[in-house]
C-alpha cells in the first residue's frame, strides 16, 4: 500500500516538478513586498506592542481589517460568532485561493525586544509570533490580488482573519460556519528557528476545564462540615497522572491549576483545573478524554464533590499535501532564508546563551531545510481542521533565532526586532509565489485535490471535537 501511495504522489508531482521559476510574476511579486518592508514592519510590530489574546484580539484585527479594505478586499467582519474573525475577499470565480493570518498572544510572556529577559509590564507577549504572522499573511495576500488586478487573471484571493488559535481554536467555528466550502486550496505559515516547507503532520489535541464544587467551611474549626473542591481538583491530578505510565508514548497530558481556593484557613468551595491531551491522531486522544472524564467523575465522588466539564478546544492533526508542499518548497528555496547583519549575529550570540535555548548553528538561518514527507512537529494547531476540508499547505520560516523554543520569551524578544521582520518578508514573498503558481497552473491544483481525497479516504466525515459549543470568547478570562 505504500508503494502505491507514494508511486501515485509521484504521478501527480510531474506537473509540480515540470515547472521552472522564477518568472515575471515572481519578481513583481518580491519587489511589491520589498518596496512595503519597512510600512509591513511597523505594522507587525504594532501588533506586537498590542499582544491581544485569543478573541479579545480587537485592535489586532482591525488594524488588518483596515489595511485589506484599503487596498480594495470586500471585509466581512464578525464572522462565525466571533467578533474578532473575518474574512478578505477580493476577485470573482475560480480558482479560489485562501490564505490564513492570526494574531492572537500568549497571557504571561510579556518581554521587550532585548537579548536579556526583561518584562515590559504587559499580561501577554507575542512568544509564537502570531504578529508577524497576519501581517506577512495580509502582505502576500496584496500582492497577489495586484498581479490579478495587472494580469487580468480570473480567480479569487481571500484572506481568513483567524483569532485564538493559540487554544481557542477559532478556525474550527470558521470551517463550522462553511466558509472555506468553496476554498480550492488554502496556504499557511508559521513563525520558527529555520525555514522548511515540509509535508508533515502535527498533534490533535483536547482541552477542557473542570470545575470542583464542594462546601466550604473554617478549615480548622469545622473541617468536618467542608467538602473541599481543591481535594477534587488533586484526586484528578493523582488519577491522570497514574494514567501517564498506561497511554501511548506519543501522548501528551497538560493541566494548570487555574483556581485553587483563596484562603489557606477556608475549605475552597470551587476549584478548576484546565487540561490538554495531545496524540498524533484524533481518535487516540478521543480516547484518552474518556479516561481523564472518568477521572474526574471518580475524584469527585471521592471526595464528596460534584464536577462538571467546559470543553475548550479540540482540534485534528494537520494533513499533509506533499503535491503542494513540492511548489512551497521551491518557492521557499527561490526566496532564500534570513542573513543576519553583525548587529543581528551579536544578538543571536547573546541570546543564544540564555537557558532554554536549544544547540542549533545561529547561521542556519540563511539555509532552507531539504523536503521532508514524514514525522510531524510536537505543536498542535486548528490549521488541521482546514486541511481536513481543503487541500492545505504552509511553511516557515525564521523568525527566531536558531535554537528558540516556541512558547519561550527568546521568541517575543526576536519577533519584536529585525530578526523577526526579516522571517515574516521571507514568508510573505514565498506565500504570494505559491499563490501564483497555484493560480497558473490548474492541473497542479487537481493533482492536490485528488491527494487530498486519497488521504482523507472516501468514508471521511468531518466532525470537530468540539461538538455543537459556540466559540469558547472567555477561555482567557
């Protein structure tokens, strides 16, 4: 089975691989984006100074919003119940091209754009970079309805402002609500220590907080007539944390204690804990939740609480296009990755050495990494639920210094200077040529969509593992 597989990826590359760049559209392309560097760069770093949370992303998403209607996009705003999402349209017809910006924060990773760790006071920072993602997102999205505009080329380019995906999931209401039903292939990117445009997978993922309820009383004069809520909350923590030696090894099991009581001498009434599951596939960790829901029911019944559950977040792992990631991955090569100037080399030395940070040459940054069509990456994303409904593909590119971990306050720091304007133009410039090519060459996009019915299966039925909630506006609060 295999072996068929991958002589039939073969068959439908010949198309991809026939084509040679670069071409005149390219280099208008790259040299619109460059000419808007420094405009592009002010913007995602206004972005950055905004570090907005998922759906409360408010200034975020207009300041996008604002710069598409400007250039001639028809903008719906607001939608699928989110006040924060919206959708860029601008041409008529097919082929239907659909790009995907976020631009939501981390809460806690406030950091200033300097080598050193060094708060700047606010209660989130942009450590995965999701600023210099919507605007190198927006940036290619322009370019590409310019060279409809100049070419005369029928189709339909379309930006998705897509909030909270860091844990929000809001691209699953988006694919929900039917607005990617008429996509012909949808393009993405992401902030990183390197530039790849690989075919991989990525993690599935669940989460949900679970709120204790007990009796509170005077913990020392009437511990007898409590019933303690933080009891509930850590049976369930022991519990899961016995289950870890009895799930499969590529499983992942997070939690937070987000509300633990507020006194030490009062029994806590109400106690919640949030967490996450990851697996590389969806019904793995379909089953892992039954295990942690079963959990918790026992903790509570242990100790004489009741407990109900919000679910969060739940999305599907990220299926891969190898047909599309061959034209991501040449246009990638064309572009190049980032060269760093001495002022920039000082700073991934200094940074380099801060704990965390992971033994990767500061240099690699200007290589691109050779294809890769197996494996998947140890993050998770809503981008999976797309690529489930449409054929999909992304890169990226490096916005952070060598070695960065994501989630990390290295990569705030990085994504607020140079370093990572210079990744976003890497990524915009490689966007807008993939759209192009996509848009010149129809075959290339059937040969994607007849990979992508093979993947999926002809049985396939999406449903997201989010049920019927509406979108979760308050996960942060």
């Amino acid at each position: 089975m295999r072996k068929f597989f991958t002589l039939f990826l073969f068959s439908l590359m010949g198309s991809v691989l026939a084509q040679t760049p670069p071409n005149k559209a390219h280099e208008n392309a790259i040299k619109e984006i460059n000419q808007k560097e420094k405009m592009y760069g002010a913007m995602a770093k206004q972005i950055w100074n905004y570090a907005e949370v998922g759906y409360q992303e408010v200034k975020s998403s207009a300041l996008l919003q604002q710069e598409l209607q400007k250039e001639g996009f028809k903008v719906q705003a607001g939608v699928a119940d989110i006040p924060t999402a919206f959708v860029a349209t601008f041409g008529e017809g097919k082929p239907v091209i659909g790009i995907l910006g976020e631009f939501d924060a981390l809460p806690g990773l406030s950091q200033d754009s300097i080598p050193v760790k060094k708060a700047i006071g606010g209660i989130a920072g942009h450590a995965c970079g999701h600023h210099l993602f919507g605007v190198a997102s927006m940036a290619s999205a322009i370019a590409v309805k310019n060279w409809l505009v100049q070419s005369g080329h029928k189709g339909t380019i379309r930006f998705y402002g897509t909030p909270a995906e860091e844990g929000g999931a809001g691209k699953i209401y988006m694919v929900r609500e039917g607005l990617f039903n008429d996509v012909d292939v949808v393009l993405h990117w992401h902030p990183g220590d390197g530039n790849s445009a690989n075919s991989s997978s990525s993690l599935a993922n669940k989460s949900a907080k679970f709120r204790f309820h007990g009796i509170s009383a005077h913990a020392a004069g009437a511990p007898d007539r409590g019933r303690s809520a933080l009891d509930g909350v850590e049976v369930m923590n022991y519990a899961v944390n016995m289950m870890r030696e009895h799930v499969p090894s590529a499983s992942r099991i997070h939690y937070v204690i987000t509300n633990g009581g507020k006194a030490p001498n009062v029994v806590p009434d109400f106690a919640e804990v949030y967490y996450t599951i990851r697996h590389p596939s969806r019904q793995y960790v379909v089953s892992i939740w039954e295990r942690v829901q079963k959990a918790a029911q026992g903790a509570a019944l242990a100790t004489g609480t009741t407990v109900d559950e919000e679910v969060i977040s739940g999305v599907h792992e990220l299926l891969p296009n190898e047909v599309l990631s061959q034209v991501m991955h040449r246009n990638l090569k064309t572009v190049g990755g980032v060269k760093y100037t001495p002022e920039e080399v000082k700073f991934a030395e200094q940074i380099s050495t801060s704990q965390g940070m992971g033994i990767r040459e500061i240099m690699s940054a200007a290589e691109v990494d050779p294809l890769a069509t197996e494996g998947g990456g140890g993050g998770s994303t809503d981008v999976g639920d797309v690529s489930w409904n449409v054929p999909t593909v992304g890169l990226r590119t490096a916005t952070w210094v060598p070695g960065t971990p994501a989630h990390s306050w290295q990569a705030v720091a990085a994504g607020g200077m140079s370093i990572g304007r210079k990744g976003m133009m890497v990524a915009a410039k490689t966007l807008a040529m993939t759209a192009i090519d996509l848009f010149q060459n129809e075959k290339t996009i059937a040969d994607a969509k007849a990979e992508f019915e093979k993947r999926r299966g002809a049985d396939f039925k999406y449903n997201a593992l989010i049920g019927n909630r509406k979108p979760a506006l308050n996960y942060r609060d």
